[in-house]
C-alpha cells in the first residue's frame, strides 16, 4: 500500500511529497497534465515562502535563477516604499517564474525519492478506515493510506468529497497571456502610465524572451473561464482602456480570471486532506496564491508523516485545518479589500486615497506588507509568551545560522543554557546547544514548520511540552 497519494503536480503538490519524502513516507503523485505548464501564472515568492526554502536547504537553488525586489506596490498597488525592519532575514520578494518554481521543487521531490506520474487523471475515490481507494481515468485503481487533493480552484477531490466551497463567485474578470508586440517602449510607458492613474488592472510586462505578459480588464465575466479568450478580445479591451493595442500578435497563451472568493468548509475528511487551491480560491492580487499553497504544504507534511510514522499525538493532523483554514481565511479577506481599493468607482477611490495617506505611517505599510509576506502569522498555542505561535526568523548563532539547523525537517530545541534535553525524543527533536545575540530567551522548542511551542528553562515544563507536538516518548 502507498503512504500517501498526492493528486496535483504543482508547486503544492511538489512541496508536500518533498517534505513527507524527509520523513520517508511512500509517496505518488498523480498529475493529469502530460506535462508541466509553459505559461506564467504567479511571477514570485514572499518573505514567508523564501525563509521556507531557506529552512529545507533549497534557497541556494533558487536566488540565482530570480530577482529580489524591495519595492513598494504590493497591496492593493499602492506606491509605497518597502518598508523598514520587517521580522526576517530576507526582506524582499523573489521575483522567479512559476515554471521555475516549479522545475525546481519537481527536481526536489524526485532527489528524494518521490514517485511522480503525469498524464493519470484522478477520476474516482473511496475511503474506508483502513486507507484510500483511488480510480484513475485508465481504470487503474491505487490504494494508499491518505490522499491529499492539490489538485487546484477545480478540485476534483473536493468535488468527489463533496465539501463545500462557499464564497462570492467573481464579479470583475481580467483577461491575462503573454504575447508580442510592435509599439516602442517609450508609447507603451507613456500609455501605461497614463492609464494606471485609474486602473490597476492594467499593463503589458517585458519578458526576457521578448514577449511581453499583458493584463487588461474583460468586457464582462465569462460563463465558462476555462475557455481562454481570444487575441480580438485582447486587442478591444486594450483599444477600450489605452486607445491603441500596441500591435500585440503571436500570442504564446491567453487565459481570463475573476475575482472569486471561496473557501473549502473542511480541510479534513477522513484520510484525505485539501491544501492550495483545492482548498481556498482568490483574486490574484498581491501574488498570495502560489505562496499560500506553498505554506499549506509545509504546515501539513510533517504532521502528515507522523500520523504514517505512528508517532503523532492526538489531534496533530486536524490541526492542519485550525491552524491554516483561518490564514486562508484571512488572505480571501485582505484579496476582497484590495480589489475595492482597485476599482474606478468614487467610493472605493476616496478609501484608496485615504489608506494611500495612512501608509505613510511605518506601522501602517509594515502591518499591510506582513498580510502579504505571511510573515506576521501566529498560531493559537494557548497563552504564554509572546513568541508562542510565531515562526522564528533566520538568526545567527555562535555555530552558524538558525535555518541551517532544520534542512532535515525535525524539530528543534535551541537551548542557550546547555542544561536541558530531549531524550526520549532524540528520534524526532534535534537538541542544539548554542547562542545567539538576537535570541533573548533562554531556550525556544520549535516544531519542523519553524513555529515556536515552548519557551523557557525549566526541564519539567519541557518534558510536559513535548508529547503535544512530539508524541510519546521511547523508552
């Protein structure tokens, strides 16, 4: 029987069988493409989505193949500088191309040993206590122990669940594809420009191959999206917003996308799990999608592994859903309040000219760029100190740095007195004796994620910690 069956082979799917291939889970991912998308869809990775390659090892593969920005603009679009002493180690957003992202953690996932089989359509699913039955499209059936659906905003694993996925369908549609185009730089800059002072949702990006990826708002919201637009389509709604369509022709791909809002009720049912689109859809805006799937995967992998691995603690694997169901919920609520912020009409744009000047307070842009960076999230550990819940940023130490110590997915005890330990834990907690001028407490246990649980010097009060994340100990 396989450990856990992965319906997706996007940057959500690639993370979770990577980090459940850590703990060496038997994974096989089902894909039904044939072959990866050539096309951009998301153009970056968030402060959040960075430290966590960071903490695997893999940054190293991916800073040399992207840009790293710290520029303003990234709620709701508003022109602000980037903002001063964010909590972690890499303030900026690496701007890297989804088919990137995605050759990279594919190239992970089979280092590590995960299976990966494209062009198989998940077509079916039953479960039972034991495990998960699976039917793919050529009748083959697959047997395995979870199902996870990464299988994006269409999910048919949702769909054969049969979980509800309530929200607002779209509103607004915006017409997306990446093309040629014959006007000179200087027209285009100055028609953007121009237009941008009241659309947002507007632009034509160079691409390093010569094309260019243009975004125009649609004449209407379309009954079927997944039917893409056509190029007639583009050039009227460029002529309607810029007056000129730029000469734009040979397009590589066209697609359309809404404004929809909508969210899985459960993340959990039984022995099969949602995470990415699967489990939450929303405006692009503020390129949170990518990320927030990418988050979704690397919170669940570990407590995914422990339940295989026989060592989780009760109520570990349905903290997947308290703990990332209100994120998600959050991102839908911060997507909804920026494409307000974006639209042409009087109201909305005396709100934006009035959060256009709050911004100008640090706090204020600080606070809105942590929504979109992931970086200010805390988990409901109960009360305690402050740093209970939060993710650690990357620190340095006396040994070297803090996100060195956690490429092999365990938890972690950092201890600066020397005086504590892990045994009985030692197969899942690596106990590290170091210090670090920029950790002002004594000793911090953190879960595989990064996510604080304990903070302190007491040994007994450790020892009470450790079975809530760790499980029981070994004799």
């Amino acid at each position: 029987m396989i450990d856990v069956i992965v319906a997706g082979c996007g940057p959500t799917g690639l993370m979770l069988a990577a980090e459940l291939r850590l703990h060496g889970v038997h994974v096989l991912v089902v894909e039904k493409e044939a072959e990866p998308a050539g096309f951009v869809r998301a153009l970056g990775l968030h402060a959040r989505s960075v430290e966590v390659l960071d903490q695997r090892g893999l940054l190293e593969r991916f800073l040399p193949l992207g840009k790293q920005y710290a520029v303003g603009g990234f709620f709701a679009g508003i022109d602000k500088p980037w903002p001063a002493r964010l909590d972690t180690a890499h303030s900026y957003v690496l701007g890297i191309p989804q088919p990137v992202t995605e050759r990279l953690l594919n190239e992970r996932a089979l280092e590590l040993g995960t299976e990966i089989r494209r062009g198989c359509e998940l077509v079916g699913l039953n479960q039972d206590e034991d495990g998960v039955t699976v039917e793919l499209a050529d009748g083959t059936q697959l047997r395995s122990r979870y199902l996870v659906g990464c299988d994006g905003g269409r999910s048919t694993v949702r769909k054969l669940l049969g979980v509800g996925f309530p929200g607002e369908p779209s509103r607004v549609e915006t017409l997306l594809g990446e093309m040629a185009l014959t006007a000179s730089p200087e027209t285009l800059t100055a028609v953007m420009t121009e237009v941008r002072k009241t659309q947002v949702r507007f632009g034509a990006m160079p691409l390093e191959d010569g094309m260019y990826r243009v975004v125009v708002p649609a004449e209407g919201v379309a009954e079927d999206r997944s039917v893409p637009p056509t190029l007639e389509e583009f050039k009227k709604q460029l002529r309607v917003f810029a007056g000129t369509d730029f000469g734009v022709h040979s397009p590589r791909w066209l697609s359309r996308f809404g404004d929809a809002t909508r969210q899985a009720e459960r993340y959990r049912t039984g022995r099969v799990l949602l995470a990415g689109d699967a489990a939450h859809i929303h405006p692009p805006i503020g390129g949170q999608g990518l990320n927030l799937g990418i988050q979704d995967a690397f919170n669940l992998g570990w407590k995914l592994a422990a339940e295989v691995g026989g060592w989780a603690p009760e109520g570990l694997l349905d903290s997947y859903h308290a703990e990332r169901h209100p994120v998600a919920a959050d991102v839908l609520d911060n997507t909804r309040v920026q494409m307000e912020l974006i639209s042409t009409e009087p109201g909305p744009r005396a709100v934006r000219r009035l959060l256009t000047e709050l911004m100008d307070f640090e706090e204020v842009n600080r606070y809105l760029i942590e929504k979109i960076a992931a970086i200010g999230i805390r988990y409901d550990f109960g009360g305690g100190h402050e740093l209970l819940g939060r993710r650690m940023r990357d620190i340095e130490l006396q040994k070297g740095r803090l996100y060195g110590l956690m490429h092999g997915g365990r938890g972690l005890l950092l201890d600066q007195t020397g005086r504590l330990s892990v045994e009985g834990w030692a197969d899942r907690v690596d106990h590290v004796v170091d210090v670090g001028e920029e950790l002002d407490v004594p000793a911090m246990l953190m879960r595989p994620d990064g996510h604080i649980v304990w903070v302190g010097d007491d040994q007994q009060d450790l020892l009470e910690r450790l079975p809530k994340w760790f499980g029981a100990a070994t004799a």
